[in-house]
C-alpha cells in the first residue's frame, strides 16, 4: 500500500510540474485554438457556395474577345414540358438584396431551358440541332444587357435527381435588350459550358421571380411571357423572337 501510495504521489507532482510548465503557453494556445475556430469558419463559408459549373462566352464577331464565368449558385425545377435550370455567379440572397438598398453591380446570370432529352444510340442528331433554350443576363457597373439563343446540351442524370449535369456545346446568343450604359461588345456570340444544378424547386421560383423583376426595372418595360402549364401553374421566360416560349 505504502509503495502504491508513494507512486500516486510522485505522479501527481509530476502532474504538477507539466501543469506549470505549460502556463507560459496557455496565450499562444488560445491564440491557436482562436485561429483554428477562424480556419473552420472559414472554410464553412466557402463551403455555403457551391461550384455550379464554368460558361464561356466567345464573341463570334470581328473582334476576338471571351467572357468566362465560374457560377456558384445553381437549381432546378423539373416541369411538364421542360427541365427549367438557374446558374448564377452571385447567391440569391445578393440577387434579392438588390432592392434593398445593395444594388448588384457585376453579374452573370443564366437561365436554361431543357426542351427535350437525346437517348444515346436512339436520337439521330442533325449538327444543328438545339434542345435547350438559352437566356444570358450580363450585369456590367450596373448595366444590363440580356441574350437570347440556344444551344445543345447533354444531360446527365434523371430529371428529379438530387443533380443534373448539362454539358453544353454549340450554343448561339444575339442581344436582346440592354440599358442606355450597357456596351455590348460580344454579338453575336457562342456559348458552351458544363454545369451542375441542384434540385431545388422552390429555389429555382425564387431565382425566377427575382431575376424577371430584376430585369424588368432595369430595362423599363416587361421582358418576360407569362404562361401557364397543364398543373396551371404560373411560368416565367424570357420573350425572344427567334425562338417559341412554353
């Protein structure tokens, strides 16, 4: 007992003595463990922002010139007669702080719309072929210039998935409608890119009714077709000319 007692002592003031060693460090510890709380969140940050997916812009003209974009923010909604896609290198919440006093100065939006899927071995393609409906929303120092076209995508995954992938090719866009300031330097222009979108529906109604006011109050006047589905549910697109909107 004796010799159990002596050896529960002698470990105890050993104890002691590493606990008052490291009382010089217990500063740089909490400094340690203050930058480490900053580290993680920080990276919790980043980590709200997903990465959607690269777009490229090339200016089809005389004038070489390309606009590449890397989105963070993307959803999907999955309706009768199309799969509608929202990609965006600003989060929703900068897109709808824009009438509260944090206007959105530089942006890049697109709008897609799947038409129809292509079965592999099954769907003979002609090189021109489109079956995806093409809206681009170029926000420049406050100015905005909005595109039309389409394009050809390739989907991967099923529509209602947790993710649809769109890889993208042969895309052609032509301006639209754009503010008094907005310089467009890029039609007529091609399009290409893969992106990633999350299923989310009711984001992508959000995304929806935030980028139509959007561009409605920065252009003056209505650009958008409002239209009803077979589930009467109300549908917004871009209006375009050169192309039929569902």
């Amino acid at each position: 007992m004796r010799e159990r007692a002596r050896r529960a002592q002698s470990v105890l003031v050993r104890l002691n003595e590493i606990y008052n060693a490291m009382q010089p460090l217990r500063p740089v510890l909490r400094s340690l463990r203050a930058a480490a709380f900053g580290l993680v969140s920080l990276l919790a940050a980043c980590s709200s922002h997903e990465r959607a997916g690269t777009m490229e812009l090339v200016a089809l003209g005389s004038r070489p010139l390309a606009l590449e974009t890397e989105f963070i923010s993307s959803a999907y909604v999955v309706r009768e007669a199309e799969d509608s896609f929202w990609f965006s290198d600003i989060s929703l919440e900068q897109l709808l702080a824009h009438d509260m006093g944090k206007p959105v100065r530089n942006a890049v939006f697109l709008h897609a719309q799947l038409v129809w899927t292509p079965k592999p071995g099954m769907t003979p393609l002609d090189p021109t072929a489109t079956n995806l409906v093409t809206r681009v929303v170029v926000v420049s120092e406050g100015e905005v210039g909005l595109y039309g076209g389409a394009a050809f995508a390739r989907p991967s995954g099923e529509p209602g998935s947790e993710e649809m992938e769109l890889v993208v090719e042969g895309g052609t866009l032509s301006l639209l409608s754009k503010t008094k300031g907005f310089h467009d330097l890029l039609s007529p222009v091609g399009l290409t890119g893969t992106f990633v979108a999350r299923h989310a529906p009711d984001d992508a109604g959000r995304w929806r009714r935030a980028l139509a006011q959007f561009v409605t109050n920065a252009l003056g006047t209505s650009t958008w077709v409002d239209a009803s589905d077979h589930a009467q549910e109300r549908t917004f697109a871009f209006y375009s000319p050169d192309f039929s909107v569902r």
